[in-house]
C-alpha cells in the first residue's frame, strides 16, 4: 500500500513537472515555428516551411544596427553591474559595519518600483537635467534595477565564505592584494559568473526601462514591441527566435565556465593534497 502511495505520488510529480514546463515553453516554440512559415500570419497547422526571413534578417541594416544596439548596452550594464555588485555584496554580506542594515534596504529598494514607474521617473530626471536620452542613458537605467539584482546574486556567494580563509593568508604573509586575488576572487566566481549572466540576460530583454530611456536609439526589445502594435511583419518571430538562441548560448557558455572552473580547482586540490601529506 505505501508503495503505491509513493508511486501515484511520484507520478503526479512528473506530470505537474511536465505540464509546467509546457506551460512555459509552449509559447516559445510557437514563436520559433512562426519564424519559419512561409506565411505572413501564424496558422497551425503550418502551411509550407521556409527560411527565408532568416536569410532577410541577416542582410538587414536595421537588424544588425538593432542587435548591436542591446548587445553594446547589455555588455556595457554587465560589466559595470558585476562590479558595483561585488563591493556592494561584500559592504551587504561580508562585513559588519554601523549602517548596514539601512544599506541593505537601500539596496533592494530599486526592485520593488515597477519598471515602467522607474523609468518615467529617469525620463523626467534626464529631462530637468537637460541630458538627452540615448542607449548611453539605457545602461544607466538598467544599472539602477539590474545592481541590486546582480548584488543579491553575488551576496548568496559571499554568505558562505568563510574570513577565516583571508586571515590565514594575511598571516602567512600575503598582501592585501594577492589575498584578493588568490583567495576572495575564486571563491565568489561561481557568484560573479552567475550574477553576470544575470545581468545581460535582464538587460538585453528588457523593455520598459528601455523604452523610457533609449530616446531615438532602438533595442531589440523595443523593435519587436513597435512591430507587434502596427506594422507585424514576419521578422518579428525571426528576430524574436534569434534572441531566444542567444540567450540559451550565453547560459550554455556559463554552465561550461563554472564546470571548467570547479575541475580546475578540484584538480589543483588534488595536486596538494600529497604535498600536505
């Protein structure tokens, strides 16, 4: 009897597993098989298969200028966010300083404003300020809802470093520096890689930060809504699919990092383990 249980339990596991995973990626492969129809709208069952957008979106100006829009700011939102993010988790999770608690509050603020609030607010600020938007002014909206993200990200790392690790290398005689970068660096990489992955996943498919700061400039984001209000043309599918794709590649290229990573660590323990012995 109790078998049975578990089994029947085991079995609607794996269906609510599956009916999830449909519910989410259902609407995901529709956009893919649109992007190949030969026809103008969606219809299922697919009349004719054809690749010929692809080919059209890969000669388009437009596109590449597009694409090179959000790749230059989400490139740009990475590498300044992983960096405010790494001092700010060690000031959130690493040392205890009077104030802390108040930063840590500060910090996550920025996440519970609605994006497009927040970046009608950014728009009246450049305004009154007299900067005029452009994808420059993008990577500093994303920055302000990405960091706090990216420091949560990194701060889950930095909670299970242990100081006493720093300590035993500053008593053996290492310096501020090479603390850093033999000992504190490693350890929060898998975070850091983590957190950067983040970062350029929020900031290439974000949409109403963009739309409030980008001005005349155009991200791929932004595209595809304009297109999808008038103007629908089979590219958007196509473009849409192309950025699926990027996407599941900066992940793939992510998880392949961290596992050459943890393999070179556990061969350099291996390595002195012997010696220590």
């Amino acid at each position: 009897m109790q078998s049975r249980r578990q089994a029947l339990w085991k079995a609607l596991i794996v269906v609510w597993t599956v009916s999830v995973l449909v519910f989410i990626y259902v609407p995901m492969v529709s956009v893919v098989l649109a992007s190949f129809s030969r026809k103008r709208y969606f219809s299922f069952p697919i009349g004719g298969w054809d690749t010929r957008w692809y080919e059209k979106a890969f000669e388009s100006l437009s596109v590449r200028e597009l694409i090179s829009t959000s790749l230059s700011v989400a490139v740009l939102v990475t590498v300044f966010s992983v960096l405010l993010a790494f001092f700010g988790a060690l000031a959130f999770a690493r040392y205890d300083w009077h104030g802390r608690k108040l930063f840590q509050k500060l910090v996550l603020l920025p996440i519970f404003f609605p994006q497009a609030v927040l970046g009608l607010a950014l728009l009246l600020w450049f305004s009154v300020l007299g900067i005029t938007t452009s994808w420059m002014t993008a990577v500093f909206a994303h920055m302000i809802w990405i960091v706090p993200i990216v420091t949560l990200i990194i701060s889950i790392q930095v909670y299970g470093f242990d100081p006493a690790l720093e300590e035993a290398a500053f008593d053996l005689g290492a310096s501020r520096w090479q603390v850093f970068r033999e000992i504190t660096l490693p350890i929060l990489a898998p975070g850091l890689i983590s957190g950067s992955v983040f970062a350029f996943l929020l900031s290439w498919g974000n949409f109403p930060l963009s739309l409030f700061s980008t001005g005349a400039d155009q991200t791929v984001p932004e595209w595809l809504y304009a297109k999808m209000v008038s103007g629908y043309t089979p590219m958007v599918p196509t473009l849409g699919s192309l950025t699926m794709g990027g996407a599941v590649l900066v992940i793939l290229a992510a998880y392949v990092v961290l596992v050459l990573y943890r393999r070179r660590n556990a061969r350099a323990r291996a390595r002195q383990a012997p010696a220590t012995n």
